[in-house]
C-alpha cells in the first residue's frame, strides 16, 4: 500500500511540476492553482507513504529519481527539450543510486 501513495505522490508532482512551466512565472491562473494544489496533494500522499512503513530514504529517493526521469520525459514530449547523452547519463546515475538505497537496505 505504501507504494501506491508513492506512485500517486509523484504522479502529482510531476504534474504540478508541468503546470509550473505552464504557469509562465506564476502569471496564469489555472495552472498556477494546479502547481499550488499539486504540491500540496504530493508532500500529502508522501507522507501517507512514510507512515504506512516505507523507509524515508526510499521514499525520496524512488520519488526523485522517478520525478527526475518522468519530468525529463515531459520536457521533451510536450516541450520539444532535448536531453544530452551527459544528462541521460545523469538520470541513469540517479536511478542507479536510487537501486542502491533499495537493494542495500534489503541485507542491512
């Protein structure tokens, strides 16, 4: 059950983190509410993760290293970014540590 707060937790903060870009500096009323209230929805299902048992190191590393990689995928789907083979390689260091916290704390 912890997983999917989780889930839902960076669901919603990838989203609110697409409606800040869209919010053009918090200048556009619906998706400034939509950064507000989805930053708001995500610390909210966050912290319903932590209290149902899962590790805080986890937690906000599975959310980062999620986050990182959904909102990159974002920026260039939706907003035609482009990623170089440094910052793949960057995300890919970030989900490896993420792994890491995982795996290590499965033995220790």
């Amino acid at each position: 059950m912890p997983w999917l707060f989780l889930a839902g937790a960076i669901l919603v903060e990838v989203a609110a983190t697409t409606a800040l870009k869209l919010s053009a500096g918090f200048s556009r009323l619906v998706p400034s509410i939509v950064v507000v209230v989805g930053y708001v929805a995500a610390f909210v299902l966050l912290s319903q993760s932590l209290v149902r048992g899962m590790q805080i190191s986890v937690a906000y590393g599975v959310w980062a290293a999620v986050g990182v990689a959904l909102v990159a995928a974002v920026g260039v789907f939706l907003f035609g970014e482009q990623l170089s083979p440094v910052q793949l390689g960057g995300i890919a260091l970030v989900i490896a540590g993420v792994l890491a916290l995982e795996l290590g704390g499965a033995h220790g």
